[in-house]
C-alpha cells in the first residue's frame, strides 16, 4: 500500500466504495474521473469520510451500478441470528453443503418430494 498506513479503520460507507470499486477493477484515480473529482478526494471518501453527501452517494452508486441502499444498509452483509448452538437442521445443511454436487442433488429432490406431500 502506497503512503502512509491509516491509524483507525476506515468509515463503512469507505469500505463499501472501496469494495465495489476494486470488484470492478478501478483504481482510485479512474474512479474519481468517472467521479468528476480527485483522486485524493476519493480516498479521502475511502478512508476518512464519516457522512458523505447524498449527491456523492448517488454519483458512486452510478457509476458503480449498483443501489444506493448497499452503501447506507445498518449491517454488515451477514445474516443476524440467535445466539447459541446451530440448530440440528442448520448443521445438516452445512453438511449437504459439503457433500458432492450429485449427493446435494439427491437431497434436493428428495425434500421437495416430501415438502409437497405435506
């Protein structure tokens, strides 16, 4: 990483920018002409903006081609769930999971056999 190393994590709203533009393999610098800015402004939103305007928002969102709601959403992508142990059918389907694809489909099918006789 090129200059100096950051001495408090980045805002979530910078780390989604930064995501979404490194899954479409932008750098900083094409991103902020797309952007209409600086590239140091960019990193500024990358690493330091807390409360980015809604119109820089909606100009990322854009451009990026994706929705608003994916920098704003409260969580951070995973599911929320109870705490305590997984239930018995949680782990069977992390099981199934791991099973080979031919095996997933037999249970596939299986299980739809006996959700619509129900």
């Amino acid at each position: 990483m090129a200059g100096r190393p950051p001495t408090k994590e980045a805002p979530l709203f910078g780390k989604r920018l930064a995501a979404a533009r490194k899954a479409l393999g932008l750098s900083q610098q094409q991103l902020a002409e797309k952007l209409g800015t600086t590239r140091v402004n960019l990193a500024y939103y990358e690493r330091k903006a807390g409360n980015p305007t809604l119109d820089f928002m909606h100009r990322c969102a854009e451009v990026l081609n994706m929705p608003v709601s994916e920098f704003i959403r409260e969580d951070d992508g995973s599911e929320r769930r109870k705490s305590g142990p997984k239930s018995r059918i949680e782990q069977q389907l992390e099981a199934v999971r791991s099973l080979p694809r031919a095996k997933q489909k037999f249970v596939s099918e299986f299980l739809e056999t006996v959700l619509q006789a129900s």
